[in-house]
C-alpha cells in the first residue's frame, strides 16, 4: 500500500514496497477546543495524518478555525478534547522540559516575519540562539548560521543585519532559516505568505519546494493558507476547513477541479472572479 494522508478512518503505519513499515509523522485525532468564555466551539472534531516528506494544505477564510487549529497542534493553545500524536508520541498534554524536547521535532513559521525576532539583537543572533543552546561554539554556530542564510537565500552578511533592516520577504526568508537551524522533521507555515506580494510570495514558495527537495523525508511541511490557488502550487494534499470542521479534502487538483463542498465551490470561485 502506498503511504497516503488520511481525513476519515485514520492510520497510524504507512509502507512502501521494499521499505518496510513507518509512522506518520503526525496525526491529529479530532481536535476540539471552545472558547474558554462562551463555551462555543471554535474547532470540531478535526483529524488526519501528515506523511514524512509530504505537504499537507489547511485552507479557509478568516476565522475558519484553520490557525486555532493548527495553534492547537503546535501547543500553543491548549486543547479542550482530542489528541495530537507527533512521530508517534502523544504530545497533546506536554508541558515543560518534555514540551521543549517536542519543538526540536516541531517548528512553526508565522505571517508576521519580524514577530520570529527581538528587535535589539541581530538576525544571526536569533537564528543562532537554539545552536547555542543545543551547545555549538560561537565559531560553530556562525558558521552554521551562514550556511543556513544561504540555504535560504540571503547572503552571509545579513547574519548581522537587524529585523528593521530587511524587507518583509527577506525577513520571512531568516525565520525560515531560525526555524530549520536544529533541524526539525516538521515545519508548520501559518499564513507566511499572506504579508507579501506577488513576486515575493512567489520566491518563498520555490524557497520552500527547493528546501523539501534538499531534505527529502525528513522535511514535512503543514502549510496554512487562505489561497487555495497558492496550495495548488505546493502541497501534495489539501484539507479545506469551513467553521471550524474539515468539509472537503483530497489532492489540489482534485478539490479545485471537482469540489464536493458548496463552501469549497464558493472558495474557489472567489480566487477565479
């Protein structure tokens, strides 16, 4: 059986012929949470298995839960039902010490850039601050800092170049970088792309296909958008999330060119008009 990402009926192994048997790398297990004030659910039962190497898709408008979601998966808001099975690893109630040994496994990027740094320290400061902490000499983890930058795209130099100093997409471009420095298995992308325009938005997502290409299966990608044409052009799958719950989900190509889901229908048209 080839490995597959799973909506309904989930699957915890995954097999290639002559590869034997492995885990997804992470599975969500209908994930509820409400809003801790008026009780009312913000996500609904949302549930599927991320495979090694592969990009999963979450689109939908604002407020369609997709970011609550995937805060959910990343444990920055805590989950009110549900579990989160991260290479096998059930992750959902972890705390401290046992939670930052997860996030070496787990990296997320943000919309806003800027937000991924301190404004008083330099970009190869920031990118940096985790190999200090994994203990990498200084000459270590500059050499490792540059290497990452031009991983990225950006030149050696812009190691000591401060947030403020950088446009929006170069600036995406070394939170990228600071999130792959300890070599994470997963990346989750949350709406990085949104802030920019055209040209840039374009740059990123060759950055991200080239990085995948490099890294193979040990880089899984979770990639939040509300543009559906975007997801098209990068992911292997797509889950299409609507108040909350998952309506629709199936390869790009396929939910766009035969969506099931009047909200899908209504998305879709939205990027067509």
């Amino acid at each position: 059986m080839e490995p597959i990402l799973k909506v309904n009926g989930l699957t915890k192994t995954f097999s290639r012929q002559g590869q034997g048997t492995f885990m997804s790398l992470l599975e969500v297990r209908d994930l509820t949470v409400r809003d801790s004030l008026t009780g009312a659910l913000i996500v609904r039962d949302v549930h599927f298995c991320l495979e090694p190497g592969t990009c999963l898709g979450v689109v939908g408008e604002s407020g369609s839960g997709k970011t609550t979601a995937v805060n959910m998966i990343a444990r920055l808001v805590d989950v009110t039902s549900g579990s989160v099975f991260l290479d096998g690893e059930d992750i959902t109630h972890l705390k401290g010490k046992a939670l930052r040994e997860v996030y070496k496994t787990m990296q997320m990027v943000f919309q806003t850039p800027a937000d991924s740094f301190d404004p008083r320290r330099t970009l190869g400061d920031g990118i940096g601050e985790s190999l200090r902490n994994a203990g990498l000499s200084r000459k270590e983890t500059r050499e490792k800092v540059e290497a990452l930058l031009k991983d990225c795209g950006l030149p050696p130099e812009y190691a000591d170049r401060y947030p403020h100093q950088v446009s929006g997409g170069q600036c995406q471009r070394a939170a990228i970088a600071r999130a792959l420095a300890i070599e994470p298995r997963l990346l989750i992308c949350d709406e990085i792309t949104s802030a920019l325009d055209v040209t840039v938005q374009k740059e990123i997502l060759e950055l991200l296909n080239a990085l995948r290409t490099q890294r193979g299966r040990d880089l899984s990608i979770l990639f939040i958008c509300h543009d559906i044409s975007l997801v098209q052009q990068f992911c292997d799958r797509v889950l299409v999330m609507y108040h909350g719950k998952i309506v629709e989900e199936g390869t790009p190509d396929e939910v766009i060119r035969n969506p099931q889901n009047d909200y899908t229908k209504r998305l879709i048209d939205s990027v067509l008009s």
